[in-house]
C-alpha cells in the first residue's frame, strides 16, 4: 500500500498547480477526470493501433462500430480511436487544446459519458485561457499509473482515497456525496450480521444496490466489506446504484471503470421518476440519502403514482412531508425486495424526524406503520452525533427485511451507540469532530447479534410502538345577551353582509338588491334590540327567543344567518348548559378539543383482559380521561380508515425516552452552595472591573 500512497500523495499535491486561477473546492473537477484520462489512456496502450486501423478501416461503413472497435480492443469498454495519445499530445504544445478535445472525443461511449458527466471539455478552455493545460499534463506525465504496474484494487484505493480528501477537504456539501467510511462499515456489517450465508458464498451472485449512491463509496465500501465478512471468496459481486449529481455520477462511474467493476450497472438521474432500475430485485441495499431534502419538483409524478398504483407501485404506503424525501427512498428500496424464502436486507441512514414526525394518519406515520406492522423492521442503532462533514446532528441506521430470522420475528431492536467515539486527531473535518473505531464497530455488531437487553440495547415488540390518537370533545357552552355591543358585532358577519350582495349582472337588478338587503339588515337589527336585556345561559331559552324575534321579520331568515346572529350575540361561557346537537347528544366545542394517544399494548382492560382493542380505548378513557373531565366523550366517528376502530392508528419510535436516565437533581444544599460560589465569582468580577 506504501506505493499506493505515494502515487496518491504525488497527484493530490498536483493540485496545488490550480492555485490561483481555480478556487480549492473546484481542484476535484480536474484532478479527478485527469487521474481517469491517464488511467485509460496507459491501459489502452496495447490495442491503441489495432483500434486506430479498425476506427480508419470501418468508419462510416459500419452502424455498429463501437462492437467492432470493442473487439479489437480485446472485449473491453474502454478504447480510444484518436490518433493522440498522452506523449503525442504534448509534442504539439501549440495545438494543445485542439487536439485535446480530438482525443477526448475518441474514447469509447462509457468513458465519454464520463467526461461529460464531468463538464470536462468546459475545464479544458479554462485551463487552456489560464495557460495550465500544458503544465497539468505534462506533470501528469510522472504519474505511472500503467495496469501492469497498478493493478485495478490499487488504482480503486488511489481514487478512493483522492474522492475522501478532496470531500473532506474542500466540499461544503461533502455529507450529500460522501458517507464516512467507518459509518458505511458499520453499515455493511448489521447487513451481514444476520444468516450471511444466505446471500454470501462461492456459487452465489451478491448484487448490491444504493438509489442515491454519490460518488460511489457506499458500494466501493460495501464490497470490502462483503470479502471481509466471508473471506475472500463472497461469490460474484455486482454493484448496483443510481444518483442524481452529474458531477458525482462521473466520479462513481470513473470509479467502478478503474476497479475493473460494470459501470453500465450505474445510472444516472432521479431514482424516483427515473428509476435506472425497473423492475430489478436485490438482496442487498444500503444508502446514506440527503436530510431534509424537499421533493416537490417531482411532487406530480410522486402523487401519480401514490394515487394510480397503490402498493402495485413504490410509494403506496403513504407520502412524508414535502420538505423530507427519505421515506421516499425506503418505500423505493422495499419496492425492490425479493419475495422469495430468503427475502432481501437494507441498511439506510436516516435523521430523527423519520422517528416520530407526523401524527397519526399522516404519511410518516402510515409508513412506519407499514414497516412494522409487515414486520419489516429488525433494528435502530443510534449513532454518535458529529459523524458526517456537511451535519453534526443525530443519525440512525435503519436494518430493514422482509424475512426476519426466527427470532426476531414480531420484535424490533434498538441499539444506543451515541457514545461509541472518539475524536478526530489531529483536527476535525468540517462539522465530522468524531469517528468510530474499529473496535467500537465491533462492539455494536456484537450488541447486535447478542440481541439481549442492557443498559445499551432494549428489544420491543412490533405493537409497542403502536398508538391509537382519539379525539376527546367537550360540550360547546353559550351564553346568549342581545347587548348593543354583541348585536353590533352582526356588521362584522359575512351572512350578514351578504344581504346586500347578488349575482345578478344588471346594474337596476344590483341596486334594487342593495337597497333591498340594507331594508333586511335594519329589520334584523330592529329585531334583535327587542330581545330580552338580559343574559341566558339555557339553549332551549335564548333559541326560543330567537325564533320569536326572527318570526316578525318579512322574510325569510337563512340558516346561514342564523348561525351568524348567534355567532355575534353568544359567548363562550363554562358555567353554561351544554348545546344540543341536531343529532343527538351535544355540540362539540372546538376550541376545547384535545386528542389522547392510546398504546396499541394498553392492558389491563377495567372490563376484561381479552376484550378487544376498541374496548380498551373506551377503559383508557374512563380511568384516565373521564374522572378528571366528567363531561367529556369520545368521538366514535374518529376512526381508523384500516380497520374502522375509534381512533386513528399511529406509530412512532420515541429513541430518547426508551434510553432516558434519570439524574437526580443536585440537594438542596449542594445547590446553595453552588449559588453562593458563582455569587462570589461575580462579587469578585465586578471588583476587578477597571
């Protein structure tokens, strides 16, 4: 590896050649396409000619000319007919850029749409206005990076390593494109850390795949990790992914091409209304998506799908937020599960909101209930917070199957891995201040597999995080008082106005209904001022004076304006009967609606200890709900459009209260203490004071 090291500590201080003319967090943008070009342009030394006289020989003659081109090139993806090569170019300095993008464009399709994907043929002008693109090349001319001396594991490592530096070192947004590589071990690890030898062997066929795979560390990583869990024959790995960022694409396709991998397995555009992968299944997943990122650019074929398909298409279980897409990209992977006995397995990286976000009914939570009432998924580990380099915020791992080893089955579990870091030396890496070791990975995998309950991991049954929200109403109490202050208030009611108003379009027929409304909003007032002056708190009482006074108008009064004079002459008032309800029982006041959240687990029944799950709500309700609120009900037309119970279903993971540690406030006489010292700090401050 020292070699490797060397090559790659040669090349990243090539970039200081940029300084000046190129800002830091740009040097990747030639660097990384310059590492490729030299790559290619020593591999295919030795069927440069035969690829040149094939492309001379066959060109406008042949519709299929690059399966020729890639035949003489001894079946690889990589060719470059040009008559240029890395030498040749330099022994015509004045024709540099001309001849510079002549050789560009004779490389073979798949390198093509790397430099593309690169914006590559744009750095060229720049270079060449800055008068660099000589001195790079020509300094590149040190970098051995020939396939005889290098092989395809070396040069991965080389552009690993660069992708990390130049991430960590100048990206401000590196955490949307690159993953830390112990997180991805980890990652890796809770993957295979259940029935391995189902998806690993000599005559197995791994194929692993990331929706939003950047620049391609997740898969790169999760390879390593495939040989370091089963030795060093795994079966045959293929590495399958998909992102959206041109520039990251390029450096994931670049990547997989130097390793020797497929990069036609790569695919480029949004995973979601693009998918690169229809209709494919893996056994093996992982991802690390953007935090927070909204998806309303895509909303209409998200929403079209929702609706269209159902759970026929990706998305049927429930939509998040429009700020968040994460829950889009698990729905995504699950999509593609295999269904068979052995089933498929994925690692994904989520912020606490896919925790808790959303009340009961709204999409985050019919996901989760989706998730876990399939019994999908197996466990949380929470990492230390300070991980990533563009976030310092809280991240878990998600482990989710489909096919869940026996004893798992019906349980979830979480695993409280904040506390398993140590701090970056010598420095910290943007907002990344701490990393996990390799013992502390192995610690968690232990934790794990272990699966028994401490202090660190707790282990819960699928329904624990279950709750029914039910809607508790309270009668609407009124008190009704024609005063000239409430009455007044009639002016303000839009049933009220709109007596003036018509949607007639002839000028007579508006002003005749103006004049006509005003009549009918002076008689209603007259009306009300002969009302009783007093208050009453008895519905059945001011309702009958209403329809006394109502019944001497010459018109007839709507239900709308009903409603509005009683809107304008009543207040709210707690020492009020309760209004009745045209359907029976009492009008419910709004304002004083509040919801109970029932666990789905709630026992023991005050009626019996098999009743089923709406009895129970109703027994929560009349221990917990009732004597503190004698006039309060539940309402039974609140209910869950799944299964038709009271109340709606909800599921959320409360990480911090399942962990919580109670520390005991200090005594009462340490705290004196403490307040005196501080006091005297101050005292002492304020002394010194000049």
């Amino acid at each position: 590896m020292g070699d490797y090291q060397k090559k790659t500590d040669l090349i990243w201080n090539l970039a200081n050649l940029l300084r000046g003319d190129y800002k830091p967090h740009e040097y990747a943008d030639v660097i990384l396409p310059l590492v490729v070009l030299r790559r290619l342009d020593q591999a295919v030394e030795p069927t440069r000619a035969a690829v040149r006289k094939a492309y001379e020989q066959y060109k406008g003659k042949l519709e299929n000319l690059h399966s020729v081109l890639t035949a003489k090139a001894g079946g690889s993806l990589v060719y470059n007919y040009s008559e240029f090569d890395w030498h040749r170019l330099l022994d015509a300095p004045g024709d540099l850029q001309q001849n510079f993008i002549t050789y560009l464009n004779g490389f073979s399709p798949e390198v093509l749409d790397i430099i593309e994907k690169f914006d590559f043929r744009r750095q060229v002008s720049r270079l060449h206005s800055a008068d660099l693109l000589y001195h790079l090349l020509k300094a590149f001319e040190q970098v051995d990076l020939h396939p005889d001396r290098v092989d395809n594991i070396g040069m991965g490592n080389i552009f690993e390593e660069l992708i990390r530096r130049f991430s960590e070192q100048y990206n401000e947004t590196a955490g949307e494109h690159f993953t830390p590589r112990e997180v991805i071990e980890l990652m890796v690890d809770l993957l295979l850390s259940e029935n391995p030898e189902d998806f690993l062997g000599p005559d197995k066929i791994v194929e692993i795949y990331d929706p939003a795979c950047g620049t391609g560390g997740m898969l790169s990583e999760a390879k390593k990790g495939v040989t370091r869990n089963h030795g060093q024959d795994p079966g045959k790995v293929f590495l399958f992914g998909q992102e959206i960022n041109p520039t990251s694409y390029a450096v994931a396709k670049a990547d997989l091409l130097l390793k020797g991998e497929d990069p036609g397995l790569l695919a480029f555009g949004n995973s979601f209304t693009e998918d690169g992968h229809k209709r494919k299944r893996f056994r093996l997943m992982l991802s690390n998506p953007p935090f927070g990122v909204e998806w309303k650019k895509y909303e209409y074929i998200i929403k079209n799908e929702h609706e269209a398909l159902g759970h026929e298409g990706r998305f049927g279980a429930g939509l998040p937020r429009i700020t968040d897409g994460s829950f889009l990209f698990l729905q995504h992977m699950l999509a593609k599960r295999f269904e068979d006995e052995v089933g498929s397995r994925i690692a994904i990286i989520f912020n606490g909101s896919t925790l808790f976000t959303g009340d009961a009914g709204s999409g985050e939570s019919e996901i989760r209930r989706w998730i876990i009432e399939n019994d999908w998924l197996e466990g949380i580990v929470a990492l230390p917070e300070q991980l990533f380099y563009n976030t310092g915020i809280a991240t878990y791992i998600w482990i989710v199957t489909n096919r869940k080893s026996a004893r798992r089955k019906g349980k979830v579990q979480l695993i409280n891995a904040v506390d398993f870091w140590d701090p970056m030396t010598p420095r910290s890496l943007g907002n990344k201040r701490r990393y996990i070791t390799p013992h502390h990975r192995e610690r968690i995998v232990e934790l794990y597999k272990a699966m028994e309950e401490n202090e660190l991991c707790r282990i819960f049954e699928n329904a624990d995080f279950g709750y029914r929200r039910v809607r508790i109403e309270r009668p609407l109490r009124l008190n009704f008082h024609a005063t000239p202050e409430r009455i007044e208030r009639l002016r303000e009611e839009k049933a009220f106005q709109n007596l003036t108003k018509t949607r007639k379009k002839d000028p007579e027929a508006i002003e005749a209904a103006r004049r006509e409304g005003e009549r009918q909003q002076q008689a209603t007032l007259e009306a009300l001022r002969a009302l009783p002056d007093r208050m009453s708190k008895d519905p059945a009482e001011y309702r009958a004076w209403l329809e006394d006074a109502l019944r001497s108008l010459d018109f007839k009064v709507s239900a709308s304006l009903r409603k509005a004079i009683l809107n304008a002459l009543t207040e709210r008032d707690e020492t009020a009967l309760p209004v009745p309800a045209k359907q029976g029982g009492w009008e419910p006041d709004t304002e004083l609606r509040d919801y109970e959240n029932v666990p789905l687990q709630y026992a023991p029944s005050i009626y019996d200890e098999d009743v089923p799950l709406r009895e129970n709500v109703f027994a929560y309700f009349e221990r917990e709900v009732k004597p503190y609120v004698p006039d309060a009900w539940i309402d039974e037309t609140y209910h869950d459009k799944q299964d038709g119970q009271v109340g709606v279903v909800g599921y959320e993971i409360n990480f911090n209260r399942y962990f919580y540690k109670y520390t005991p406030p200090p005594h009462p006489e340490e705290l004196a203490r403490q307040i005196a010292e501080k006091e005297r700090e101050i005292a002492q401050l304020l002394e010194d004071r000049p």
